[in-house]
C-alpha cells in the first residue's frame, strides 16, 4: 500500500507552486519548494556564508502513522552552491502537524539567494521502526569490538 501524505497550503501560500513532486521516475525523494509570504517573495532569502535560516514552504502535512518524512538537500545546491540541510536528513513526525519549513545552511564562500519557487529540499517518505531499550549486564562481543570512527579503515590501499 502507497502511504498517502495529506497536505494543507497556509491561507498566505502561493497555490501555483507545485506540491512535493517526484521529477523522474526513479526519484526516491520528492522536491519541495520555497513559498514566501506575498511580502517577501520578490526579494527571497539571502544567504550569506555560513548562515543558517529556515525556508517556508507553506505547507502543512500529515504523514500516515508508522511513517516520517525525511527532509534532505538537494545534491546540485549543495555541490555547486554549498547549501544543504544542517541537520540532515530532518524528520519530520507523523503527529506534527505545524508549518513545514526547511532549515538551510549556506557553506559556500558566496551569498546565495533562495528564490521563492526554487527546489530547496527532498522529502523522502520511509517507514520507521519503533524500538525497545533495555540495560542488561554486557554487549554481545564481535569482530569490531568497540572501534569507530574510521577504525575499519579505508577503502583505497594505503590511505
């Protein structure tokens, strides 16, 4: 069965921007846009180096119960401008119900303007797994042990 997610536009959103869409066939994640309050849309959102903002999107979702919406850049922003997602992937709930806003950074060296309309982000909708936690008196042992961050070493010879 194919989750269905349930989207409210703001009373204040542009309803000619599209709705979180798939641009190929294979997409795993659908693009979503910024939507600016009609007295910030011309100018947009300007972000200097190293800046961090959250971009509206007016919308409001409601994500099927047992799923999330993982919010993630978009690789051409983040290759060729530098802007990405802090906070990467974020996630957005199944019981949050608030405005949908996308927090950027800009880690390039340039100030780089998000126009209202551009593709700032993808939603990936996943299924999420519920855990128990339980203390116990010792771990399982294995190969690996206690080793991390980059304890299993390299992938190219040498390095």
């Amino acid at each position: 069965m194919t989750p269905v997610v349930r989207i409210l536009r703001e009373d204040w959103a542009d309803p000619s921007l599209p709705l979180p869409a798939y641009q190929t066939a294979g997409a795993a994640g659908a693009d979503i846009c910024a939507n600016f309050p009609p007295g910030t849309r011309a100018g947009g959102l300007t972000l200097q180096p190293m800046q961090r903002a959250i971009c509206p999107t007016g919308l409001r979702v409601a994500i099927p119960e047992g799923f999330e919406m993982q919010v993630r850049p978009r690789s051409g922003l983040a290759t060729r401008h530098g802007i990405t997602l802090p906070n990467t992937p974020g996630t957005i709930d199944s019981d949050y119900r608030g405005p949908l806003g996308v927090a950027l950074v800009n880690l390039g060296a340039e100030p780089y303007t998000i126009r209202h309309g551009d593709r700032v982000a993808q939603a990936v909708i996943a299924p999420v797994v519920r855990a128990g936690f339980l203390v116990v008196e010792a771990l399982d042992a294995t190969e690996r042990g206690e080793g991390g961050f980059g304890s299993t070493g390299f992938s190219v010879p040498g390095r």
